[in-house]
C-alpha cells in the first residue's frame, strides 16, 4: 500500500459533518458558477434518474463540464484529497469482489481493504446518496478518495481490462445513452423478486423519510426488478402491466390476448419503492399520491429495439394502481394486407381510402384495434406527395412524413381545436383519434365534404348504429348521407391454443341455429375448445385475430340515411348488398378451427332486423301537387308510407282526413281486406312516398308483428277519424 496518502475518517461521518455545514452540491456550485446551464441540468437529471449514474458523472459524460472542474470543487470546498490511479497497486483480488458492471454504476474504482473496510477512489465522494447505494450493494463501509475522472475510465481499461465497445460508450455517451437506458432479457422473475425483499429487509439507511422512497427506488434490487417486470411483459408480447396495491400484496397481472392473468404478488415491504421506481421512470411526481398522474417510460432494448410505456397512476384505499399500456413500435403491424381482411372487405377499403374526399369510421369498443386498423390505412396513404395531419390523444407511435399532434384538454387543445387548425395548413387526408362531440364531428364532416379525407373512430356496437350515434350528436342527415363514404366494425377476439384445442360436442342443434348457424353448416359442423397448457399460459389461447364488418355508402344507403331509415333498416340494406355481420365473421372463424363458440359469443351479439329484405328497397316515388297515389275503387294491394311532405284522404270528392306524419303507413286496409280502395289518397304539394308490395302483408303480420303494430294502429287512428267526418258531413248535408 502507498503511504503517501493520508486516509480519510469513515467516509459517512465525514459526509454528514460536510452535510450539516450547508455546502452546496457539486451541480448547484456548477450552476451558481454559471458553469452549466439549467437545461444541461435537467436533461443531466433526467439521464441520472433512469440510470442510477452519479449526476456530476454525466455532466463531465456529456461533456458539460471538465472531469478537472469537478476535481477542483472537491479539493477546495470539500477539502478531498486527489490520487492518481496510476500512481498506485490496486489490489487485483477486488476485481472480482467489485465486478466492473457495479464500478461503473458508481464511476468507482476498488484500491485495497483495510480493516475490513473498502477503499475506493470516485469521481464525486461528495454524493452521499451514491455512497451509500454502493455501500448497500457492495455490502461492505467504505474509506473514499476522489480521482479524475477520466483517471478512473483509464483504470476501468488498464485493471478490469474491458472491451473497446464498454471503453468507448464512456468515451462517445451521448451517442451510447440509450445503451444505459436499456434493460436486458431475464432468466427468472422470482429471483429478482426475492432478492429485492432480502435487500431491503437488509436496510437500516439514515435518510430523511421523505427522501426513503426515492432513495429505496434507485437501489439496484427494486431497478433489477422493475426492469425485470417490463422486460418479460415485453418478451411475452401483452399489452398492459397492472401493478395493483391490496391489503396483503402488491399484485402484478399482465394483459395478455385481451385477458387478464397474474404474474406475481409483491411484499408490501418494497411496494413504495417499486412504484415510486416506476414513477420516476415516467418522470412523475413521487411524493405526490393523491391524485392521478399520467407519464411515459422510453426503454432501449439490448437488440435496439425501442418500447414506450403509457403510465397512469391512481389512488386506491392500500396506495397507488399503476397501469403500462406498451407501445412497441417494432410488434406494431401496419401493412393493411396482413389484418386480416377478407378479399372483398380489402376491395372496398381500397376503393373508399383512395378516394379524394369522405369520412371512413372505424368503430369497436377499447382495445378492439381501431388505431392499428387507422394507422395501417395512414401508412396505406403516406406518399410524398401527400400532407397527412393527426389529432391524437396521446400519440401512440411515430410515422415518418406524418405530422402528429398531441390533443392536451388541460391547455384546450381538444379534438376540435385541432381540427380547426387543420384546415388552415392545407392538408389532404386528416386523422381524428376519436370524434366524442357534436363540434368534433361537424368540423370533421364538413372536412370531408370539401375535398378532404377524414379518418376518425367512434365507440359503437356496428356499422348500422354508428350512423344513428351521429344523427343524436346533432348532425343533419343531409351531412351524413353526402359525407360518409366508409364504416368499419371490428372485434378482436383470441385464438385457440393449437398445442391444447380439442373437439367438443356439448351443443345442441337448435343451440347452433339460435346462435346463427345454418342447418347445412351445422350438419358438418367441428367444434373446439382448449383446456389450457404451459404454451399458451393456461389460458388456452394463443394470439388474437380480427372479425370485420364493413358497411360502404353506397347510393342507395346514402339515401337510406337521407330519409332517417334506422339501423335497422340500413343493416338489412348493408347485407342485402353483401355486408358480412360480425356474428357471421366470428361464425366463420368457428368453422375454420381457429376460435372457440364462448369467445364469439362473448365478442359478438346476432342484431335484430325489423324487416325482411323484400322491404329494404330505398327506391321512392315522387308525386307532385293533386297527383293521386291510391284512386278510389281500384283493386291494387300495396300499401305506402310516407317520408316526405302532406297527403289529403278524400272520399266522393269530400276530404275526410289528411296524413302528414313522416314514416306513417297508409293503403294497408285494402291489403288487410281484400275489397276496393275505400278513398283516394292525393298529394297535396310535393309528397316523396315508398311503395311496399301488399301481398306480402300477411307474411308481416304473421312474422314481425312488432312492424304490423304500427300498421294496424295507423288504420285505426285512420278509421276513427274518417268516422267522425262521414258523421259531421252527414248531419251538415242531410240533417240526419
């Protein structure tokens, strides 16, 4: 050992002594300096809060500062002595008790034991946080000098004899952050477990107890398995982390295939410490627990893959839930040719997104893989020549050549003001995230009725019942019939476990026709289900695929919606035209093997459609002022309904009622009796009416009486009143 240097008191004493005389920090004496600026402050913070690096390490990294600067400061203010590295025998043996992944960590270097203490030389012994980190994971008190810093990267070269790749990612940091930034695969989440609850069982730090948390949150245990936590969501593909506080446990489920399954339960020992880790990572508020926050984590993977993490945090009665919704651009499939579309749903996409101008409407409940479906359309689109804007809360992934704004409610950047903007930068096709209100959906309309394309999605049940959410926003018809071009339902459901499918039998035939199965395709029909294996998690599914039904505006349910038909109505119309349910896609999927019944059952409902399709027609005639529609006397059977204007009910010449209520039938009691017309209906001004086929009335009454009601209750109102009139004529003219 060289004699030379004079030891220090046990480094803790000494920090405390300096602690307790007010001295500023390395960084803030650099900052009073004017040494460095606030925003190299803040993005050195951000780096040291990810990284658990010691902060005045990544100022000289990011060569923000001299590693003599800092040298400086700790020899005049702190009074450390200086070595040099070079100058004296390490001993060896540390090498291997202080491996070079915990030395760097702690920009340290182990010189020799004495006393059963270690002696290491740093770059900042003046971070008393630090110190005591590296006392925790080193398990041994520490005797500290300061060196240069550039002194201790040679000897991590010379003594630990690391590759030229470790050397140079201290020499170029700031194109190697994100390698610092990175988590690595895991063997076994259960280990990382136990030995962060066995390391902070060990604990006994004296720190404030408002510090504790954070102080516990940068300790290499919880990173190890907060890292770990992330990584095996990541490498199992799922698509939520729930981290959820209960009264014996800090519970850890992973959504995987759209369900729910557990992965771990934490002590309540550590569970401050794992959310406050989480919490830092997204770059939130830790002493803040009683309102919700909202951040975002940035993971670099060891393969340079980069994942996204949404974090929102909530109080609950035993402390913070944290949910991470991943965002991994690189399992993020955006060729619209691998969604699964069908060959004529990809037609009709490809007809209506290559339209100069329109909306198209993607609809399904969360998590239903609307934004994938929009995104694989804008990627569809994205060409040089074309300006593309989003309004999305929040930006999910990032498109190049796509400009994409961020809609923050808090500062009134909403949805509509967004839109709003659009307008005036002159874009071609426009994306909303989500059209919520009536001034969303106007200016998004109106958009698309002025030469723009306007992608956005609604939460609805189907095609049909999209239409009508618009029309109770407040849209007028007229809007909606010239502006839609495209609606698109869609489900995601869970595909079965190849490994663990088996068939089944426990369904009855009149079970499958009640669910929508044909009697041909029930007579060769192979149901399946999984009973769950190590493949598959126990769940018995593997991988998700996507049912479609697809509802294009054509000329005929453009006026369909023009006149108010309901949902009804234009579903029957949709598939009269070839629109394929939801049920019937999920059905399909049965019938192929690749879904069990319970999930399609679950995913999809069979709709009720008012009326067959011998009644769907759109088609209307148009009668002008004293055109007669039914003459009295003839013998024809159909019956009429009224969409538009005022009908006279006239009888030997006499008016004896008028029918001016659109929608309401009229000419069903010659249908219904089988005798001449009674009277003669007139139009009186212009009248657009439909014409139903009479003979098919009792089919009606007999099979959807809940469409015959209105029918028979329009004839008797009808009845009642032509009574009244004949009586009054009558006592006028005869004096009866």
């Amino acid at each position: 050992m060289n004699k030379k240097f004079q030891e220090p008191a046990n480094v803790i004493s000494s920090i405390k002594n300096q602690n307790n005389s007010n001295k500023l920090t390395i960084p803030e004496i650099l900052l009073k300096q004017n040494k460095i600026t606030e925003n190299q402050f803040q993005t050195c913070l951000k780096h040291q809060k990810k990284t658990g690096k010691p902060l005045t390490s990544i100022l000289v990294l990011m060569g923000y500062v001299k590693s003599d600067t800092i040298i400086n400061i700790l020899n005049k203010t702190y009074n450390y002595q200086v070595i040099k590295i070079s100058e004296i025998k390490p001993d060896p043996a540390l090498h291997n008790l202080i491996p070079f992944k915990i030395a760097k960590k702690y920009m340290a270097f182990p010189l020799w034991e004495k006393q059963n203490k270690l002696v290491v030389t740093m770059s900042d012994p003046s971070d008393l946080i630090t110190i005591k980190k590296f006392e925790q994971e080193s398990s041994k008190n520490l005797i500290v000098y300061a060196s240069n810093q550039n002194d201790i990267i040679e000897a991590y070269k010379n003594f630990y004899k690391i590759s030229n790749k470790d050397y140079n990612k201290f020499i170029d940091f700031k194109n190697n952050i994100n390698d610092d930034l990175s988590i690595t695969p895991i063997d076994n989440l259960d280990s990382l477990l136990a030995k962060a609850t066995k390391n902070f069982e060990k604990q006994s730090i004296n720190v404030a107890k408002e510090d504790y948390d954070e102080v516990m949150s940068s300790d290499a245990p919880i990173i190890n398995l907060v890292n770990g936590i992330l990584v095996k969501a990541v490498n199992d593909r799922v698509s939520d982390i729930h981290i959820e506080p209960f009264k014996r446990s800090l519970r850890v489920r992973y959504r995987l295939d759209g369900s729910l399954y557990k992965s771990m339960d934490i002590p309540l020992s550590i569970k401050n410490a794992v959310i406050s880790r989480i919490k830092i990572l997204a770059e939130l508020d830790i002493a803040e627990r009683r309102m919700p926050q909202d951040g975002r984590i940035q993971m670099q993977f060891k393969q340079q893959k980069a994942v996204d993490f949404r974090v929102s945090t909530l109080p609950t009665l035993f402390g913070e839930s944290v949910v991470l919704r991943i965002l991994d651009q690189s399992s993020l499939n955006i060729d619209i040719t691998k969604l699964g579309f069908t060959p004529d749903i990809f037609k009709s996409i490809q007809r209506c997104i290559n339209r100069p101008y329109g909306l198209i409407l993607v609809t399904g409940p969360t998590g239903s893989g609307k934004t994938t479906t929009l995104y694989s359309i804008l990627n569809e689109l994205n060409k040089e020549d074309t300006k593309i804007l989003t309004a999305e809360q929040p930006v999910e992934f990032n498109f190049k050549g796509i400009n994409q704004v961020p809609v923050k409610e808090d500062i009134s950047m909403t949805f509509a003001t967004a839109l709003r903007a659009f307008l005036r930068q002159d874009p071609d096709i426009i994306m909303v995230g989500e059209i919520r209100d009536f001034e969303t959906a106007e200016i998004a309309i109106k958009a698309a009725m002025t030469g723009h394309l306007v992608l956005s999605t609604l939460h609805t049940n189907d095609c049909a019942s999209t239409i009508g959410r618009l029309v109770n926003i407040g849209i007028p018809l007229y809007m909606l019939a010239s502006a839609v071009t495209m609606v698109l339902a869609q489900r995601l459901i869970r595909k079965l476990c190849p490994e663990c499918k088996q068939k089944i039998t426990k369904y009855t035939k009149k079970d499958l026709e009640l669910y929508g199965f044909s009697k041909h395709e029930i007579s060769n029909l192979e149901l399946y289900e999984s009973k769950g294996c190590l493949k598959c998690n126990g769940t018995g599914f593997k991988g998700r695929t996507g049912l479609f039904e697809l509802m294009e505006v054509t000329n005929e349910i453009s006026k369909a919606i023009n006149i108010n038909r309901d949902e009804d109505h234009l579903r029957k119309l949709a598939k009269k035209q070839g629109m394929t349910t939801l049920r019937k896609a999920g059905l399909e999927k049965i019938l192929q093997g690749v879904t069990s019944l319970k999930e399609v059952l679950k995913k999809t409902t069979i709709t009720k459609e008012t009326l067959p399709l011998y009644l769907v027609n759109e088609s209307v005639e148009i009668y002008e002022d004293k055109d007669i529609i039914i003459r009295e006397g003839n013998t024809d059977i159909d019956f009429f309904q009224l969409i538009q204007g005022a009908l006279l009910v006239v009888k030997k010449n006499k008016k004896i009622g008028e029918i001016v209520e659109p929608k309401e039938y009229f000419g069903e009691k010659a249908c219904i009796t089988g005798r001449p017309r009674s009277a003669s209906i007139i139009s009186h001004g212009r009248t657009i009416i439909k014409r139903f086929p009479g003979n098919k009335l009792s089919e009606i009454i007999e099979k959807y009486p809940e469409i015959a009601k209105p029918l028979f209750k329009g004839l008797a109102n009808r009845l009642h009143h032509a009574n009244k009139t004949i009586t009054y004529i009558a006592d006028k003219i005869f004096d009866f």
